[in-house]
C-alpha cells in the first residue's frame, strides 16, 4: 500500500465552521471538522464526536 492510498496526502480544505483559534494562538478543530474526516484519531480532542476519551484510552458508550 502507498501513502496516497490510506489518505495521508489529501488535502483538507478548511472553512470557517472547521477550526477556531484559542486566545493562546492555537487552532481548536470543531465537531463538523471531526465528522468531516471521518475517523477518531485518539489525541483527545476538544470536540471528539467519536467519545474518546484519552484517560481511559477508551470510547465513552453512545447515548440511546
């Protein structure tokens, strides 16, 4: 398999419901960005759809 086939060298368009910059300067990726993607990817992130949670190294069960 190569890098284009498992998607690392896509390009990510971002728009302005994607991120938004905290007061330190850093960029804080939104819910729809998660969706966007398409995939966890286990680092915890503000707004993680998905339920991960980075403590426990485990996804919180969804509500029903």
């Amino acid at each position: 398999m190569n890098r284009e086939s498992l998607g690392f060298n896509k390009k990510q368009h971002l728009t302005e419901e994607d991120y938004y910059l905290s007061q330190e300067g850093y960029i804080i990726f939104t819910e729809h960005y998660h969706k966007k993607r398409g995939y966890c990817c286990k680092s915890g992130c503000k707004h993680c759809p998905y339920g991960y949670d980075k403590k426990t190294d485990s996804f919180k069960p969804k509500n029903q």
